[in-house]
C-alpha cells in the first residue's frame, strides 16, 4: 500500500463511528446489568404464576437462580395469605371489554406483572449481540408495554359499586395493594422515560436509557418484596398515653378559670383607664342614636335602634361561634373574638346604612310616581286650584309612598309651619334629585312669582327625557354589571362543587385556621372589587 492509502485509512477508521446506527442505547447496558435484569424478569413471572387460578396451590412452588438469591438457589413457595385471598379476588369481577370477556381482579393484576415481565425482556432482548436490533421497532414495543400497564393500572385505582357494596381493589391483598399500586406508578413513569430516551440527544442517550431501565428493575425488586413480605401493622396509640387522672383535669381546670380571670382583669383596668372616653363616646352615640329614630319616623318606619345594634351583635356572635366550634381549642376562641369584635364595629354603623338602604329605596318609589304627580298638580293649577290644594289631592289620589310624603307636607301646613318650610323637610326626607328641583321651583315661584303650570310642564318633559337615558344607560352598562355579579360569585360556585366532590378535604381545610383567614381575606377583597365594579359602571345623569 502507498502512503496515500494509509492516509485515506487513518481517515476512514476516524469518520466511521459519525456514521455509525444510533443504536447506543441498546447497547449501553453491561452484563452485570443484564443479569439483574434477568433476575427481576423471574421475579415478575413468579408473580404473575402465583395468580394462575388454573394451578393449585401445591404447584405454585418456583426457585430463584443462585446469581439471584446470593450465591445459591432459593425456594419461593406462595405464601398462605396469598391462597386465602385469591379465590376472593377470583370471584371479584371488575371489567367487560367487548371482544375478550370479562376480566377479574386476579385477571387483572397478573396483566400488570406480566407487562413489566414483557418490558425487562425486551431490553433484555436489546441487549443480544445475536438478536439484529431496529430502533424503531424496539421503541413501538416498549410504547405498547407502557399503554397496556396504564389501561391496568387506571381500572385497579377504580373504586367500583357491586351488590350495593364498594368495592375498593386498592385494600386487597392484604392490605398489600395500594403499596403495590404506588409502586406500578413510578414504573409507569420509568416506563415513559425509557421511551423518552429514544429521542433525546446522542450526549446522553445511553445514560437516560440505562437509568430508566435499571430503575424498573430495582422498583421490581422492590415489587416482588411487598408482595413476599409481612404488611406492617399500623397499630392505634396506647390509650394510656391519653389518659388523665382527676388532678390533672383539676390542674387543667384551675388554669383555665385563673387565665380568664386574669384576661377579664386586665381587660377591666384597660376600660377603667379609659371610662371618660367611653362615657362620652356612649353619651355621643346615644344621641345619634335619637336622630337616627327620628329619621326612621320621617321614612314613616318606627323601629328601636337597639333591635337593629344588638341584633347584628347576636348574629355575628352566633357566626363567630359556629366558626369557633369548628376550629377548636385555643385557636377557636380567638376566632369567637374576632368575629364578635367585627360584630361590634360593624353594628355601630349598622343603623345609618339601614336607614340610608331606606332612604334610597323610599327615593327610587318616588321618582316613579313623581311623573304622573306632576301631570296631576299641573292639572289642578290649570283648573284653578292653588299649589297646597294640589298637593292635597296628590296626597288622596296617587298611592304611598309619595301620598303619604305629600300628604305629610299638606298636614305640617295646617298645623302652622310656613309652606315653603314643609316642603324644605320634604326634601330632607326624600333621597330624590329631581324632587329637589320641583321643590326648588315651587318655592322661587312663591317667591319671584311665574307661571308654575309651564314650569311643570317642562319639567314633566325632562323627567320623561331623563328616565329614557338612565333607562339607556342602563341596558348600556348590564352586561359590566352582570360580568361584576358574575365573577364574584364564580369562587363560591366554585368552592361548592369542590366542597361536593371532596367533602372531607375541603371542610378540613376551611376549619382550619389558615382556612378561616384565606375565606375572610378572599371575602373582603371580593367586596372591594365589587365596590370598584360598581363605580365604574356608574354614570352620573
């Protein structure tokens, strides 16, 4: 050969592995490897043998290889737990596939083994320098394995109704089974990662495959010793741990009323400190509180506002208790006192947002009457009746509220108050914009005189022109409304179906302290977005 062909050569025998087949993976498995791989396959058809109901027990007796047992063979005999339980999970049908039959737990249980038995054996396979290996072959091989064990595994984690009973095949075997089944689940992933590594770049391919395949041989292992080995007990606590003698429930006892007492105490000299504050604060409410009777009489409502102050009180008391019984111990009482103190600061203002409520609906009925009150007084004045006549037959012939409003006007009149006076507390009673303006014309036309039956006429015609665009505005603005309604009360919604699906999860969670705060966190922030809703969808007329 010429030194040219030598080069040529060199340079062959370097470019040649670039083109090689990408069959590394296969091959990257060493034959220690492959011995433990031999050794989980024999455990996985033991395994699958034991739930062969066509044999006897007697016949279900395998033996390990030496290099699987430490150095010399051993005796795998099915254990006795095994021999009871299996005529049960015989018995116990689970599933009807059209075309094969229907399967039982004991069928379906040796379906799982028997699909990580066929998965170990094909990467065993792969590893055969005699057996010629096509990748693509391989990986649609191990893509089945992996669909057959997850159709398993989905109907064994079914909890199934038979005979008005449930059946539950993940308590079976002993208790073996849901173990067992968290065992199938990282088998499956393992499953995945092998079939994964196919496609993963050539830097490290071998490595994720040898990885994925030498972990479903040791989660097999693992497979085979929860099976063979004793269940462990999860005994219930000594009772003695928990038991308490007549001196500790004293001890406890007297503890709990001397703390009491000494909260009540502190909480006595800290109101003590402060009583000419709180004296003048009571004198201070106890007046408003006068003023808010008297206005509950102006909107023809008699009510004592202790009803209202302490009923609101009770009703968070009650709330706050329910709540306090749920979470328990320490932790509740300081949910009952939470909730009562916000109780306490809400009921205060409770009777001017009452009132207030009143007011703007006692307004909203009277601008719906206050169209045809006016056409009826502009009718009165035209027939020669003067204005104190017309708001006396307003008052007997239009119905309450404003018949009780102007009627109320006409009374004050006769007993003596000056008109214009008895109109001005009309205005104070009423929450109505365009009351105050017929209100405002009524007493400058007493004052500066005018034709007040034009006066009404326009004013009838912006009252008909103003309910047109507030009706506009708000055909306009109801879908923001609804949108607002809608999306505050989507996390309730949401919160009931969870509460229907997992009960026991959810009123554990929302009984707990951190529970209760994340409820009222989200309570408050809902209320302040409706709020800020409501504003924006709001246009002054």
């Amino acid at each position: 050969m010429t030194k040219k062909m030598y080069v040529w050569m060199g340079v062959l025998l370097c470019v040649a592995p670039l083109f090689a087949p990408a069959d590394a993976p296969a091959r990257s498995l060493s034959a220690k490897d492959r011995t433990k791989i031999k050794c989980s396959m024999e455990k996985m058809r033991i395994l699958a043998e034991f739930f062969d109901v066509k044999k006897s027990n007697a016949e279900k007796i395998y033996e390990l290889p030496a290099e699987c047992s430490g150095g010399k063979p051993r005796k795998i005999t099915m254990p006795e737990w095994f021999g009871k339980e299996l005529p049960r999970m015989e018995n116990t049908k689970v599933v009807y596939v059209p075309g094969e039959g229907t399967y039982s737990e004991v069928d379906l249980w040796r379906q799982a083994f028997s699909n990580v038995y066929f998965f170990l054996e094909r990467a065993d396979k792969s590893l055969d320098p005699n057996i010629p290996l096509v990748l693509d072959q391989l990986s649609r091989g191990f893509v089945s394995d992996r669909i057959r064990l997850v159709a398993t595994l989905d109907r064994l984690n079914k909890d199934l109704l038979r005979n008005n009973k449930l059946l539950i095949m993940k308590d079976s075997m002993d208790g073996r089974a849901r173990s067992m089944l968290s065992t199938f689940e990282l088998i499956n992933n393992e499953f995945f990662s092998t079939i994964e590594s196919f496609s993963s770049p050539v830097s490290y391919r071998e490595d994720k495959y040898r990885k994925s395949v030498m972990a479903v041989v040791i989660l097999s292992n693992h497979l085979f010793s929860q099976f063979m080995g004793p269940v462990i007990p999860a005994a219930p606590p000594d009772p003695k741990i928990f038991a308490t003698t007549r001196a500790d429930r004293a001890y406890s006892l007297f503890m709990l009323l001397l703390g009491s007492a000494l909260a009540g105490f502190s909480v006595y000299l800290l109101l003590d400190n402060r009583r000419e504050n709180i004296l003048r604060l009571m004198a201070e409410y106890k007046e408003k509180s006068l003023v808010w009777a008297e206005d509950f009489n102006r909107q023809f409502v008699t009510i004592d506002i202790k009803y209202i102050v302490f009923g609101t009180v009770g009703i968070f008391a009650v709330l706050g208790l329910l709540l306090g019984l749920m979470v328990g111990g320490f932790g509740g009482v300081f949910v009952f006192l939470l909730v009562l103190f916000a109780g306490g600061v809400i009921s205060i203002r409770m009777p001017a947002a009452v009132l207030d409520a009143l007011k703007k609906s006692r307004g909203k009925r009277v601008n719906a009457q206050l169209m045809d009150s006016l056409i009826l007084l502009s009718n009165s004045l035209r027939s020669g009746m003067d204005i104190v006549q017309g708001f006396e037959l307003v008052s007997k012939d239009m119905l309450p509220p404003i018949a009780d409003e102007f009627g109320l006007v006409v009374k004050n009149y006769q007993l003596g108050t000056p008109f214009e006076k008895a109109l001005d507390g009309l205005t104070d009673r009423v929450d109505s914009r365009m009351l105050a303006y017929i209100i405002k014309a009524i007493i400058i036309q007493r004052q500066v005189g005018g034709n007040l039956t034009v006066i009404f006429s326009r004013l009838v015609e912006n009252i008909r022109e103003e309910s047109k665009l507030e009706e506009k505005l708000q055909a306009m603005t109801a879908q923001q409304k609804i949108q607002s309604i809608v999306v505050s009360i989507m996390p309730f919604v949401m919160m009931l179906v969870m509460f229907i699906f997992n009960p026991s999860q959810m009123i554990g969670f929302y009984t707990s302290p951190v529970g209760i705060f994340v409820f009222l966190f989200c309570i408050i922030w809902i209320g302040i977005g409706m709020k800020v809703l409501k504003k924006m969808g709001e246009v002054r007329v």
